[in-house]
C-alpha cells in the first residue's frame, strides 16, 4: 500500500555521538533548536540541513580561494598582498556562517543512512 513512502527514524544525540559529533556540538545544536524561530524543528532536519549545507560551503571556500591561485598567474604577484585579507575574511565568514565543522559531520552522517 505505502510503497513510495520511507520511514526515517527520529535522530537521538546518541546517534549524533556515535556519529563523530562531540558533546559541545550536541549542545550547540540544542541551543539553535530552542530558538524561537526554531520553534516545531527537530534535531533530524537540523542535521538535514546542515548536510545539504556541507557542498555550499565548499562551493563558497572555493570561490574565496580560487583567486589566490589564479591571481598570480594573470597579473603581478603584488596583487596577493591585498586580496589576502579578502581571503582570510571570506575564509572565516564561511567557516562560522555555514558552519563548516557540523555540516561535515552532518553530510557524513547523512551519507552513511
């Protein structure tokens, strides 16, 4: 009768532990989900979509990166003195915006169910 439909179990902070998430990290997705425009979401979409998360941040790394590499082969290595804060910047905004950290765990997680 329910052929199409996949019964995906509720994840419990013991999954998130046996899956590389640290207590610290548990804790800090217990503070995103009390939020109040957090309000009916629970820790298996949180873990969702930090896993969806994971490929745009590395999207994003890359295009901060990209022109560290290229930038010296099209014009005069000087230039990298002043697009290098611009990277470290980037770098660090994408880091803590996307959280980089928890979206690989989560994308790990998500791979293996």
């Amino acid at each position: 009768m329910n052929e199409g439909v996949h019964v995906v179990s509720e994840l419990t902070e013991k999954d998130l532990l046996e899956n590389g998430f640290t207590v610290r990290n548990i804790s800090r997705l217990r503070e995103v989900l009390n939020r109040n425009e957090n309000t009916g979401e629970t820790l298996s979409g949180l873990i969702d979509d930090l896993s969806r998360r994971f490929y745009g941040g590395v999207i994003c790394l890359f295009l901060v990166l990209a022109p560290l590499v290229f930038l010296p082969v099209f014009y005069p290595p000087s230039l990298l003195l002043y697009y290098l804060p611009v990277a470290i910047f980037g770098v660090i905004a994408v880091w803590y915006l996307i959280p980089l950290g928890l979206s690989w765990k989560a994308y790990r997680m998500m791979k293996g169910r």
